[in-house]
C-alpha cells in the first residue's frame, strides 16, 4: 500500500493544474487516471481557446486570474460575437457589461466586422469585439503541468480507474487498476464523471451535466491569402434570439466549425454526430459566405456542467476528506490555474492567495453545497 497526502482523480487539465499546484505547495500527491494517456477526453478535444468575456463572472475572474500562468501558450485569436439588425441592442447591452471587467471589449458596427472576418454575410449588423482574446497551445499547457508536477515529486499512475474509495480513521483507500493508496483527501477531478466517483465515496452526485459539443475542421475555399485567413478572429453566431447556433475559427489545416451542440450524454467516449456535423456547416454557410461541404476530421467531448454553470472547487459538505474539482464546462482549459490555486489553499488550508480574493471571488461562489447547484441547467451561450 502507498501512503499519499492527497490522490487527485482524473488527469484532464483540472486534475493535472490542481496536482501540479499541491505539490508545488509541498504535498505528496498521487494522480491516478482512468486512460493510458492523460487528457485523452474532454481536454484533448476542446476549442481551444482563452476567452475573457465567457461564462458567467464567477467564471470570467477565474479566467482572468489564470492568464498570467496561460501567457507563454497563448498566440492572437480575437472574438468576434455577430448578429443581425434584430440582436444588435442585446450585443450592445452585453458589450457595456463586459467592459466592467475586460475594458478593451467594444461594439463594432457591421462594416467594422467585415473588416476583422471579410466573408461575413452581408446582413450582419455588428457584434461584440475582444481583442485580447487567444489560441491556447492545450497540448503543450497540458504537458507544462505535468512537466511541473513531476519536477515537485508528484505520480502519475495512468490505466488506473478508480472503483473504490473506502474511509476509515481519516484516512482513504484507494483501489484503481493494480494500485491500492492510503491517502488523507481524495480529489474528484473526473469531468464527467465526477458524480460516478463521488458515489464510489458515498458521497451525494451534484447531477452533473455531461452536454456534447461537436468540432469539424472544414478546407478553406481557394483564393483567400493565407497570411489573412492566419488573421480572421474566432466568430460566434448569435441568432435574433437565443444562446449562439456556431462559430469558427482558422486552424493551422483548415477552418474549425462547430453547431455549438449541447446535446445531454451519459459520460463516455463521445463521438460526433453527423447530424451536427451538417448543422455546423448550414449555420457557418447562414452567417458567412462560405459554403463548405467537404470537411477534413471530425470530434465531439463533453462539457461538463454544474445546473448554474459555475465550477466547483470545495469539499463536501458531508463526506470528510473528499474535495470537489468538477463542472469546468467550457471553460475549464482557461480557469484551470486559478481553480488549481484554490484548489491547493482549501485542501493545504491555507490562506487564498490575495489577488484571488482582490477580484472578488469566495469559497461561496465555487462551494459544493451552494443553493444554486440544485436548480435546474441555466440557460447557456
Ligand atoms: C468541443 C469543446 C470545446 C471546448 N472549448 C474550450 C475552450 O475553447 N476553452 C476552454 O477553456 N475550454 C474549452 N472546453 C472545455 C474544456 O475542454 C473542459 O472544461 C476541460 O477540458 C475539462 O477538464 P477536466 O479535467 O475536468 O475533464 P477531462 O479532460 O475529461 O478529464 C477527466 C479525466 O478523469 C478521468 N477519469 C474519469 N473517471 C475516472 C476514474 N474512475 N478513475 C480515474 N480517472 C478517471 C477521465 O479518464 C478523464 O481523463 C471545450 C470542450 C469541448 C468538448
């Protein structure tokens, strides 16, 4: 039996940042992961992109408090949020709430956006402009982590599923794969099946959401200059009413697209629809003038949410010594570090470093027992 601090389960960017963090503070941590390769589900598979103004404002000061950690993995990718005369007064209104806490956001009128993506369709009558947003090299953030927690000590054990945690005398046991781990507190960083793991612990699931979303990479028409298509900003559909049908955005081999899916899913290896597939590319061809057919590869990963769509990172509130690092949903590669910090003050029962609490977050607003985890899913976007 090997004896650990803490054992985080899960090895996507919330396990990896949170162990990396812990063991940095001077904890023994053990990271077991369920695949033989660590970030193989929704980690591997996102977006990946760092975005200020997404989510709610839990969320948006939780990115901001990550960025300096995200700076040397991130390269220019603006956003663009785009509609038609019938959204414009909600984009407007949603621009002078942004800058409350990412000032560089600005309404641009629809000759502006043509000007940021030229192959706007013509009726498009302007949008919310972030500048400062970027493109997230994930693989490498990822490996970062891992770099670090092993520079401080921490294990990684991968084709280790954990099936059963037992408490007793203040103390767990783990059993995962071939491996059995006495440890102090138990990390649920499983995404999204932290609430099959909290079970494992007897602890009450949170109802997790589990929601799929769907990536195609489409081939760029001919014609179009390869130093401008580097250019174009990542570009969201915002219908006359409702959350985004879509957006892309240039990849190195082509054009991302995504119908911006949230279809509910058991936790699993997701797959893409083709169906979805289609509706990324009909709303791309709905808000653009690019008609594409043909499309190069294809994922989908679950974003996992809380009903309010804001993480937790907290114990819970009744099982001692299991700790709650669950619901990043589609933000969780861009929050990761200031969730990790958080993560490693409740569990080292240290102070929060200040800068997290000067932008006014709490342990409240992130707790596995608020009111609001128990409603119904909020709307999203
Ligand atoms: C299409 C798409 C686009 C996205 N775009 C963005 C974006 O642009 N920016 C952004 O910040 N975020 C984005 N996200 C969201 C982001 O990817 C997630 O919030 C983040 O990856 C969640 O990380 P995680 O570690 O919680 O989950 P995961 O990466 O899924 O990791 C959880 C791990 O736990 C393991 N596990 C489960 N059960 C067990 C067990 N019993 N024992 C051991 N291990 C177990 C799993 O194997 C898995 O590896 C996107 C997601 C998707 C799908």
């Amino acid at each position: 039996m090997t004896n650990c601090d803490v054992v985080i389960v899960g090895g996507g960017i919330g396990g990896i940042s949170a162990a990396a963090r812990l063991a940095a503070d001077g904890g023994s941590v053990i990271l077991l992961e369920a695949e033989s390769t660590l970030a193989y589900h929704t980690t591997g598979r996102s977006a990946a992109q760092y975005l200020e103004n997404y989510g709610n404002d839990t969320v948006r000061r939780l990115t901001l408090m990550t960025r300096p950690f995200l700076e040397p993995f991130l390269g220019p990718r603006p956003l663009l949020q785009i509609g038609r005369e019938a959204r414009i007064d909600d984009l407007r209104a949603r621009v002078e709430h942004a800058i409350e806490l990412v000032p560089s956001t600005e309404f641009v009128d629809g000759e502006t956006a043509r000007q940021l993506f030229p192959l706007l369709a013509p009726d498009i009558a302007g949008g919310l402009y972030e500048p400062d947003s970027q493109d997230i090299d994930v693989a490498a953030l990822h490996q970062e982590y891992v770099r670090w927690f092993r520079a401080e000590g921490g294990t990684i054990l991968a084709s280790a599923s954990v099936r059963s945690l037992t408490r007793s005398e203040g103390r767990w046991r783990v059993e995962a794969g071939e491996h059995t781990i006495d440890a102090a507190i138990v990390a649920n960083a499983a995404g999204a099946w932290g609430d099959q793991v909290a079970t494992l612990a007897g602890a009450e699931p949170l109802g997790l959401y589990p929601l799929r979303r769907t990536i195609a990479i489409a081939s760029i028409p001919d014609g179009h200059d390869p130093n401008d298509v580097a250019r174009w900003p990542l570009t969201s559909f915002e219908p006359d009413e409702g959350p985004m049908v879509g957006y892309c955005k240039p990849e190195p081999g082509g054009l991302m697209v995504s119908p911006a899916d949230e279809t509910p899913s058991e936790p699993c290896d997701a797959k893409p629809e083709e169906i979805d597939v289609a509706l990324g590319l009909h709303n791309l061809s709905e808000y653009t003038t690019l008609d594409v057919h043909h499309v190069r590869s294809t994922w989908a990963g679950l974003r996992t949410f809380t009903a309010d769509r804001t993480p937790v990172s907290g114990f819970d509130p009744e099982i001692d010594g299991f700790y709650w690092l669950v619901g990043q949903g589609g933000y969780g590669i861009h929050t990761s570090d200031a969730l990790a910090q958080v993560a490693a003050a409740n569990i080292g029962q240290t102070d929060w470093p200040s800068h997290l609490v000067d932008i006014g977050l709490s342990s409240a607003d992130l707790a596995a027992d608020r009111a609001s985890l128990f409603g119904p899913l909020i709307d999203g976007h």
